[in-house]
C-alpha cells in the first residue's frame, strides 16, 4: 500500500462504489459491507454514511469514534457478499474470509490487505446519528495498492444485484 | 413516465449515478448536476445530499425546501457536463440544453423528460446544512420511464471522467 493524496480521496468514494468498513474495539475486530456513503467536502475528505443502528458494527464505530473504509475490487464480490450477509456478533469475519488485516497509522480499525484502497477515518459529527444513523467521517490517511490501481470496482442495486465499472469516458468539464 | 413504487428508489440511488438536481423559485426553474448524495432510508426513502452554498441552486433548495432529482442514462452525459459548467446565475439552462421540463405532482421543480427517472423530493432535515451543506429529502412521489427502464447510468471520478456502468451481476444475498 502507498500513500495516497487526500486531494484524491473523492475520485473513489464519489463514483459510490460498494465499501468495506472496518472497526476495533477492545482488540475485537470486525468488518462490514456498505453502500450509503457520499463525499461531504473535498480537502480534508469528508464522507459521510449511514450506519444501522441494527448493524454490529453501529456500536463500535460510536464507541470508538475510528474505522477504516475499505474498496474492494471485482473480485471480491463473492467476499463482500458474504460479509454482508452475516454478523459481527457470530462471526469472525477476518478469519471465516481470510481477509488479511494491516495495522493502521493513525485509528485502531485495520486496513484490509485485498482491498485496492483504504481510507483511515475517524467520527467528526454525530449529530444526525441519532435520528437518522449517520456519521460525518474525516479522511485521516488513505491507501492505495499501486498494482490494483485501476480495480473495477461494484455497486450495489439491490437484493445482492451489482453493477461493475464498465468503460471510461472522459469530457471536457470544469467541475473537479 | 409511469409511478415506481417508493420501496424500489433506494435501487436506483444506492449504486451512486450522476444526478440532476432542479428547483423552481418564484417561476425560475434552475438545474444543476450531482455527485454527492446518498440512501438514508428505505421507506420513506430518505436520501442525503451536498449542495455547495456556492452553486445557484442552495438558496432555492434552501427557500422552497423542495427538488427533483433526475436520473440521466449515458446517451446524456454531454449534456450532464454541460450544466455542470455554468451557472443558473447565468444561463436559462432547460432552454439552452432543450430539456423537456414536465410538471411534478408533489412540487414545483419540474421532472426531467430525458431522464429515465424523476424523484419528487422535500428537504426535511437542515441541520447539517450550516456547517456541511448537507441536506436530507424525503422522496414524495416517483417516476420511471418504462422505455428506458435499463439505462447505463455514469459515475463521477473527477474532472469529467465517467465510468459507464458494465455488466450486471447477481450473488446469493442476503442484503435488501
């Protein structure tokens, strides 16, 4: 994993790529998929999502104010799936998927070695967690795995149906 | 355009398209193109979003507290990078991009007649809108063109480049 510009960080969440989000709470480490997550500012990165409160996860994440987002290529889909489709409560999910952690610099919730990027995170607004479980996130640090830089990555439409990345097009445009 | 049920908006969102965003004040009628927004709630569906104090189109979304937002297929994308370019400050932009405006039931801001899905919306949460610009709407009523129900829909990565979507997949999930 290399560095990555945070200026950059906005270029892979803002295409809402399915995410992975990791979390450490007294040494138990978890991990879970999502798909509610947008851009809120450009530099620092801020992202914000939404995390069920009937997810595992929801207590750690407010607990310990860390986590780590995750993006995970094509070729995990059949992983992300699966670690969506089970708990946190029952189940180790690093070890049943054979994901392998990377210690972070900067939050406790480990980095995800098969994933293409990861961005450190930590909890900068809780104001709207309660009435609508959504955290705004500040990008301390990001990853990126220069071979797997340009992964296709999935989005979800529903009832495990996934987009993939399909070609690239590229106009004239003044937006960032 | 025919009605989608409001169980099903969050399939159409959840995988991250460009937008366009329209407001109507006191008769003008304004559009701006979106990348930063996200599924908050299935039903209602609720959806978050950014919309810069810096674009025309925060005071409307502000003062009126209601939008559409319309979902473009590729065969729009030249169109979507246009609108993103100026300003509604400046530009009358259904006229000089010949969008179709088509009165909404719930709202003043008109649907979009060339996108393939339109989604009535009110602002029902602006407590996030002082310090990040983030709104919350709640979709009040939606459309879907049945013609163009399957459209390739395209992702923002920044500076005008799109990703078109690719192939679909379906895994065993247990995911809504």
């Amino acid at each position: 994993m290399k560095a990555l510009p945070l200026s950059k960080v906005y270029q892979l969440i803002e295409p809402g790529p399915v995410v992975l989000l990791t979390t450490a709470q007294r040494g138990h480490v978890n991990v879970m998929t999502m798909s509610w997550h947008m851009m809120v500012d450009f530099e620092p990165p801020l992202i914000a999502c939404v995390v069920s409160n009937a997810d595992y996860s929801f207590n750690a994440l407010r607990a310990t104010k860390e986590c780590v987002l995750a993006i995970p290529g094509i070729e995990l889909a059949a992983t992300v799936v699966k670690i969506g489709n089970c708990s946190g409560r029952d189940v180790a999910k690093f070890d049943r998927f054979a994901l392998t952690p990377i210690p972070a610099k900067r939050v406790a919730a480990p980095l995800i070695a098969e994933c293409f990027a990861n961005l450190e995170c930590k909890v900068v607004n809780t104001r709207l967690v309660g009435t609508h479980n959504l955290f705004v996130l500040k990008v301390l640090k990001a990853w990126i795995d220069p071979a797997k830089r340009n992964s296709k990555t999935i989005h979800h439409q529903g009832f495990g149906r996934f987009v993939v990345d399909g070609k690239s097009i590229t106009l004239q445009s003044r937006m960032r």
